[in-house]
C-alpha cells in the first residue's frame, strides 16, 4: 500500500463500490486513518485510508498501451486503463510483453485485414499499437534469429475471446511462413481449415459462449530452415465427455448433433432422424436453437469444411453414421424386467431406436441390447452372465454412447492430422495453446476441477514468469520498488496433484475399489484435508467440497467423480462394436491384446495431469 501514505485533501483516489467494483473521488477531509470522499456519482463515503488507492490524474484519452508504464499498477488503475481503451474499441492492451486482448462481441475488420498484417512483419515490438500479430512476429523472429522453438499460450475464463484470439495468431503466422500455393493445399490452409471441422464436433453453446471449445488444443507448427511451414500437428485435451449425455438449460450438446438434425431431407431419412427435441440427449436443455446460427447452413458449411481437409465423402457418410447412431442410443429407455435386477426396453419406441442404431453401427441388433442390460463377470469357475437393473442399463448406454463419440472425435483429429502432414525432421516449431479458462458454474463436476486446475498450472507459470521474475531482477539490480502483491498457488496445487495424498491421488485410489462410492470418496477428502486453508466442507452436504482456488471459490459436487474418471471400456461394448460390419466403426473400437486390457484402465484425471 505504498501509495496510500500519499493521500491527502485533494487528493483523486479510488475505493471500492458494490454494484461498480471501483469508484472514483477526491478526498475532503481525513480524520485519524480515516479518509472522507466525494465520489464522482455524487455520495459521499467514509473509507480506512488503507483501503483507498491513489488515481492518476493524467491519463491519456485513449489510455495506456503498455500497463507497466502505469504510475499506479494497482487493481482499479488496471481495470480503468482497460475499461478506458474498450469504450474506444482499443481491444488489444500490454503488460510488458503480454498481451491483454478484451473480447468485442463484435466483429472489427480491421483488425485483421492483410494491411494490418504486412504493417506488423517485421516491425519491433512495442513500436506499434498492442496486436495479436505483434506478439506472433517475435515469437516467429526469436525463431528464425535465435533458433528457439517457443510457444504461445492463450488463456482466460469461458468466452474471453481464446479461440478467436488463436485463429488469428495461426493466419499471422501462416502469412509469415506460407508457402506460394503450387497445386493442391498448401499446410497453413489446411491447418486454418481444420478449425470449422474441429469446432463442429468438440464446440457447444454453453451459459456464456454460443461457439465454446469444450476441449483443450495444442498447435504444434513446424517450419524448415527457411522459415517456411513444413508441417503441423494437433493435440487436442480432454473432450468434455459427459455433455454427450448430459446438458443444462441454456446449454446445448456439440453442434454436431443439431447441425446433422437440419440437414437436407434425403439425409435425416438415410439416418432415421427427426426434430432435435425429439431426442433425449439433445431435449434435456430448453435450447434447441442459437440466435445467428442456422444449423441447417452449418451442416452443409461442416460437409464442404470435411472436404477441403481431405477427408472422403465415404468417411463423411460414416461420421456422421455414428453420430446419428449415438443419438439413437440416448433414447433406449428401460424397465424392469420379469427377474429380480433384470430390464427390458420400455416400448415400441426404444426397440425403433435399438433397431436405428444397431442398423446405424452395423451391429447385431440383439447383441446391442444385451450389451446393455446384461453383464459378463470373470469369476474363478469361469464367465458368468448376469442382468442388469434398468438404472444400471441406463448407465451403460450412456458410457457407450460417450465412448463412440470420443473415439470418433479422437479418430476426426488423427484424421486432420494424417490430412495436413507432419515434417518428421523440423528443429523449428511454434506451439500454440487453446486452453479452457477458470470456471465456475451453479453445478461444478470433474470437468471443472480438471479445467480449473490446468488454470492454476497457467496461473502458477504466469506467476514465475511475470511476477517473480521481474522482481528478482530489480532486487538484483537494486532499485527499489514496492512489492507487488500476488498470490502463489503452490498450496492449491499440492492440494490437488500431490502424491500421494492428493485430491487426484485419492480420486484415483477411490477408483480401484469397486465398493468405494463418492460419499466415501467425499469423507475420504473432509478427514484428510479439514486442516487445508485451501480446502472446505460446505454445511449441509455430504458429497461436496469447496477449493479456494486463486480465481476464487468454487463448489464442486463430487457425485459423478469417480465414474468421469474411470477410463476404460466395457469389455462387452468393445466386442460388439470390433465385430461391426462397418471397417469405420470396427476401426474405432480395434481389439485389445488380453496383457494390455488391464493397462488401459487409465484414469483421466492422471492423464490430464501428465
């Protein structure tokens, strides 16, 4: 609080607002520690002089490009530098070499037009106005000049602007390394083409993006010697399995789904489909429909986008097969059987749907059902067959239904990069990160915890970066400044990786026990962590708990945790979809040798981690 010893009357200060977060004023009268301000709406208000902090007074109209040049580098001076240049559509802010990009829910053309781009080739960073491209150029110079692979990381919370924010990283550097087109596509085009494919079948609308990646992505561009792209290779990060089959209201599954359910007539009747609320996974949300989106222009745009990375009309015809296939899965509903345990479909109308996805799958139709309600128990004297209850029946649909969709979108991303090739012998790569921001929603599960820990890895390494690296250097060269206050996570991230005895250690552990439930899991973490600053057991639940993570607190209801974690298939599922008539859907689900089947029983929270 170095600056508060400067307050005096006259003094332009800031405190903070309810409704406003920071307000303006000017200081009247101090009494003791006790300032009196009259603000710029007019109150007048009484704050601790240790809660005020100082304005500055000469601001520029258009704000501060570079926000270490701010006289205050305090939270509000931060914000209204932003706020400032924002009403101005100034979207693109420093601090020192990071870029602040604010999203403009609205398209600016100008701003990446290619006089925009020939403007930045080249040009020293920091003598142009704040850009995107600014920060792409020194990451391609330090390339070229320095040989030194980098990577650029774009982070924010759900709907900052990431995913727009790393198309026009990857179209800058495609114009710097791009090659002149000499028949066929050249590999930035492929690459830049990638994106609608990937968006149609990883994207969905969820509470506060209408087009949000429900998925991590890696960008590895490689380039030869010259500085020209040779190659390039996605990596995509947990796909967000669960909204296969479960979706909120105002959200809606990937786009995929209704894109296919608009598409022209001759399809919907090849793929026995009907109007998007007539299907469980897609009705469980009040919407149905994205104001701007037409999923009927989508679907041709998504089938022209399949053909200009390659991907053949026959493996198109099958994508969307097994789309339409899962689809029909999510409306098999069951009832008890005549057995104690035992379930039957409930009527005509799920037997229409097993016969649709069976046919869909080219899949015996009777092994599918018994697939579900049945199960097959390794036990000393030999497998045994034994029903199962309709919840049970119910599960297992839904585990199937997810594992096809993952295995398609796992087998769409290979296929993207088999289409656009990788340069085996590249030492010069550009890495590019789309990485989920912080959430935090009503209903947080597994996803979030996930998400909200690779941000607390971001944040960490922001922290490194930014923080204690600039202040080492100015102890180093002994200027005095005053401590910038931030917060290290380190004990957040022992909370949730540490081994053993982590969140996710624990998580794991819970999993190799098929009678540990998540009310036993949850009483696991309130014994072992009711000590952790970090970590709390709201009153009224038993299954849930709270983590102050450096965003803020966030709820997290562990009842679908140790499910969402398990990775494996069940060993039913994966025969009956290997013995498909179909090569495509038969490649999605390749047989397992029997030594590796135990192996593969990953868990998803330890793969993330790694």
């Amino acid at each position: 609080q170095a600056g508060t010893l400067n307050i005096v009357v006259g003094s332009h200060v800031w405190l903070e607002d309810k409704d406003l977060a920071w307000i303006d004023g000017e200081v009247f009268r101090i009494e003791g520690q006790n300032a009196h301000v009259r603000t710029t709406n007019g109150k007048t208000v009484t704050a601790s002089i240790s809660n005020i902090h100082p304005k500055d007074t000469e601001v520029l109209s258009d704000g501060i490009d570079d926000m270490t040049r701010l006289s205050y580098l305090h939270e509000p001076g931060v914000l209204d530098n932003l706020a400032v240049r924002y009403a101005k559509n100034i979207i693109y802010t420093y601090t020192g070499n990071i870029l602040i990009a604010i999203n403009p829910f609205q398209s600016l053309p100008h701003i990446a037009e290619p006089s925009t781009m020939e403007k930045y080739r080249g040009a020293n960073f920091g003598e142009l106005d704040p850009h995107v491209f600014a920060l792409a150029d020194v990451s391609y110079r330090q390339m070229m000049n320095e040989g030194k692979s980098n990577s650029i990381l774009v982070s924010g919370e759900s709907g900052a602007g990431k995913t727009e924010t790393t198309k026009l990283l990857m179209r800058y550097l495609a114009f710097l390394g791009g090659r002149s087109k000499t028949g066929g596509r050249t590999v930035e085009q492929q690459v830049l083409e990638s994106n609608p494919v990937l968006e149609a079948f990883g994207n969905a609308k969820t509470v506060r993006n209408n087009n949000s990646s429900r998925f991590g992505k890696f960008v590895e561009i490689q380039f030869d010697q010259s500085g020209k792209i040779s190659g390039a290779a996605i990596r995509t990060y947990l796909l967000e399995r669960s909204r296969v089959c479960q979706i909120n209201s105002p959200e809606r599954n990937y786009h995929c789904f209704y894109f296919l359910c608009s598409a022209p007539p001759e399809d919907i009747k090849r793929y026995k489909l009907g109007d998007p609320s007539s299907f469980h996974y897609l009705n469980q949300s009040s919407c149905i429909k994205v104001d701007g989106m037409s999923d009927a222009e989508e679907y041709l745009a998504t089938r022209s986008a399949m053909n200009t990375v390659g991907i053949t009309e026959q493996e198109q015809e099958a994508t969307f097969r097994v789309v339409a296939a899962v689809l029909h899965l999510g409306n098999l509903n069951f009832v008890k059987g005549r057995d104690a345990d035992s379930s039957v479909l409930k009527d005509e109308k799920a037997k229409f749907h097993l016969n649709a996805a069976a046919e869909l799958l080219m899949c015996d139709r009777e092994k599918l059902e018994n697939a579900l309600i049945k199960r097959k128990i390794n036990t000393p004297e030999g497998v045994i067959t034994t029903t199962v209850d309709p919840n049970s029946a119910t599960v297992s649909r839904d585990g199937l239904a997810k594992q096809i969709y993952c295995r398609l979108f796992d087998w769409l991303v290979n296929r993207l990069n088999a289409s656009i090739g990788q340069d085996a012998h590249s030492a010069r790569l550009i890495g590019v990160l789309d990485i989920y921001g912080f959430e935090s929603f009503k209903t947080n599960s597994f996803e979030q915890l996930c998400i909200n820990f690779t941000n607390e890895k971001l944040q960490q390494h922001f922290n490194q970066n930014v923080f204690k690296m600039e202040q080492e250097e100015y102890n180093r060269e002994q200027i005095d400044w005053s401590y910038i206050e931030f917060v290290d996570n380190q004990d957040v991230l022992d909370l949730i990786e540490r081994k053993p005895g982590g969140i996710i250690a624990l998580l794991d552990e819970a999993c190799m026990f098929p009678k540990c439930t998540h009310e036993s899991f949850s009483q696991k973490l309130y014994e072992k962590f009711k000590n952790n600053k970090r970590f709390s057991k709201p009153k009224l639940s038993r299954t849930a708990f709270t983590i102050q993570h450096y965003a803020g607190e966030v709820t997290y209801q562990s009842d679908h945790f140790l499910d969402k974690n398990r990775d494996y298939v069940v060993g039913e599922h994966e025969e009956l979809l290997n013995a498909s008539k179909c090569s495509f859907v038969s490649g999605l689900f390749p047989s397992v040798p029997e030594e590796n089947t135990k192996s593969s029983k990953s868990s998803i929270a330890n793969r993330f981690k790694v």
